[in-house]
C-alpha cells in the first residue's frame, strides 16, 4: 500500500515537472513573440492554454486521490500540499502568458519604437525563478528556492525602473504612449510570474523543511 | 472523534471568514485613502499588513492538524483543501492593498487631477466579489459563487476602460502622465483583487459539488 502511495507521489511530482515545463514554455514563447514581432507566436501561446488546464485538472485530481487514499505522514502530507498550491500558480502562470500574448499583439500592431527598456533581460531572469523553483521540488534543495524568493526583490526593482522610464517617456515623447503602456503592462505581467515563482519557492520550503518560510513560522503536523 | 474534528472545521471556516473580513476591511481602507486624500489611512493598511499575515499561518496550520488528525470524508477534504487555497488568495488580496496604498501615497503628493474614471465604484463591486465568495463558502451556496465569477469578467471591461481612458489622457494631456499613470495601476490591482475573489468562489464550488467548475470537470474523490 505504501509502495502503491509513493509511486503515486512521484508520478505527481512528474506531472508538476513537466507542467512546469508548459507554463516556461509559454512565457518563453510570448517573449519570443515580442522580440520578434511574431503574432503568429502569440496565437500559439493563446491555443496552448488549454493544454495547461487540462494538466492542473490532472494534477489536482490526482492529488486529491492520493489524500483519499490513505493518511499520509507529515512529510508526504506537506508535499501534497506544497503540489496542489503550486499547481495553482502554474496554471495562473499560463494565464498571465496569455496576458502577455495579447497584450504583445496589440503592440506590434504599432509602429516600432525604441524604448530603452529590457524586457527580454527581465523575462530571462524570471523564467530561471521559475526552473529554479521546480528544480528545488525535485532536488529537495531549500536553498536554491531561497535564492529564487531572494531574486524577487530584483524583479520588483527592474519593474519600477521600467515604470519611471515609461513615465519620463510618455511625458516627453507622448506620440509614444500608446508603445510605451503596453511595455509596461508587459513589464507587470513578468513581475506577477515572477510572484507566482515565489509563490512556488516558498512552497517548496514549506514541504522541504516543515517551515512556513513566508514568516519564519514553524508549523507543527 | 468525528464529533471534535467537525468542531475543528467549523473553527477553520470561522476563521477563514475573519480573515475574509480583514482582507476587505484592507482594500476598503486603501480604496478610502484614495477617495480622500488620505496618507494616514494608507499607513494603517501597510501595518495591518502582518496582521493577515498572522492570520493566514493559523489558519493553515489548523487546517493541516486536521487533515493529519484522522482521514476526512471526501466532502469534508475537498472544504479544508478550499480552506488552504482561498487562505492564500485572502492573504495576496491583503497584499495587492499594500501596493494599492503605496501607489495611493505616491498618488497624493501629486497635484489633483480630474480623470473621468470611477475606481470608487469599481471597488465597490470588487469587495462585493469577495464578500460573496465567502459568503457562498459559509452557506454553500454555489449559485452566488457562480455569480460571482461572471462578474470578473466585468471589471475586466472595466479595467479596459480605465486603460482606453488613461492612454487618451496621457495623449492629449501629457502634464498629467504622472496622476493618469498610478491611477492606472490602482485600477489594475483591483483587477487582481477581483481575480483572487474569482478564485475563491471557483474553490467554493469545487467544495460544494465536488465539480472543477474551471473547467466543468468532474473530479472524483
């Protein structure tokens, strides 16, 4: 029964990886579609979100069979749940791929301007939060998703240095405005990935270590 | 046995209701900042913040105490897993506050400036959301969760229009890039607000029927 259980787990745990592997996917390609100027790119991003929620409903439902199945021991009980939170944010990483895709139609519709912000830069960094907070799922490796939690801060920095640029251009370029909006709602929609990698750090923490990393709180199952 | 752990279940959703009221208590907070001009309003909903923050650990900490305790009944394990993800949500709702009152304070140093948008109202109907996704969580009623994921949809027309408002703004009046700019920006942390709401109702149903209404998919347990 144990056995039959664990397989189980690892079978979820898979499941998540290559999940993960969807949802970095989208982003990357809805980058690529900005860089490109591609829309046909951003049209795949939109048909592929469906394959992304047919994935969490697996996850999830599989999830559930396995706390159904038998009382798990804490760590197995913590690692279910660290997978079900997760699963959540990867599917509203899909989501926000999505957001990407169409806001990055909108933009090539433009005429090019050169903004002297770096997004693909940006997107660099948070696709590699969101590998390394998988990463830390199968690894057990708390402290690789530390760091990712760590790079945050980055990202909401690069964020704000997008927004002042964008400011200062709009009021002394306001022909513009209409590029330099959608870049920064671009800019936010990689910041929110970005959370949402955090968000899958912390979780990995929480099942690695017992530790509610969010606050330092220790929690006792 | 049964007795004690549905006694434990009925303080969880207690709890989660609580918290439910400090999250929106937040945004009211933040939203009456706004309204009035007020930067002593948004300094108490940054250091409410922890506040939440604690209430978010007990919550999930009763919650996995239960599901060690003894196995749930298939009814009873899909409301505690709908417990720890609408905890999450109310807990990044009272996130998305602080940031609302952080642009709000940054808002207000600027000279006032007239923008024909009504954040105002659309707070009131992104408050609404929440208080009916936990509304429908303690009376299980699914038709008011339902409801309130349709209206997500609009105050993202909404969130549309303030965008539409705020690029025509910014085009013909660039003096006031810096106001249309955070107002911009309080309008689309509502959208995410309401996005958290949206997600708790859908937990809500997933509890009550036992149906993934993201996607109509039935899970069996």
């Amino acid at each position: 029964m144990r056995t039959r259980f664990h397989e189980g787990l690892n079978q979820l745990k898979d499941k998540l990886l290559s999940m993960g592997g969807m949802a970095e996917a989208a982003v990357e390609q809805a980058i690529c579609a900005y860089r490109e100027r591609a829309p046909g790119l951003c049209q795949k991003v939109i048909a592929n979100e469906a394959l992304i929620d047919i994935a969490e409903r697996e996850i999830d439902s599989r999830a559930l069979d396995l706390l159904a199945m038998q009382q798990p021991m804490a760590r197995d009980l913590r690692l279910i749940l660290a997978i079900i939170k997760s699963n959540a944010d990867l599917e509203r990483i899909g989501d926000q791929a999505v957001n990407m895709a169409r806001r990055v139609v909108g933009l090539i519709e433009l005429p090019p301007a050169e903004l002297p912000t770096d997004i693909p830069q940006m997107a660099v960094i948070v696709c590699e939060m969101l590998r390394h907070s998988l990463e830390a799922f199968v690894t057990g490796d708390a402290a690789l998703a530390q760091r990712v939690i760590e790079r945050d801060e980055h990202v909401d920095r690069l964020n704000q240095e997008v927004f002042e640029l964008v400011e200062r251009t709009m009021e002394t370029s306001p022909e513009l405005t209409r590029q330099a909006l959608r870049t920064l709602i671009i800019a936010r929609t990689l910041g929110r990935i970005a959370d949402h990698a955090t968000n899958i750090a912390e979780d990995a923490i929480f099942w690695i270590r017992g530790t509610d990393v969010r606050r330092n709180f220790e929690i006792a199952v």
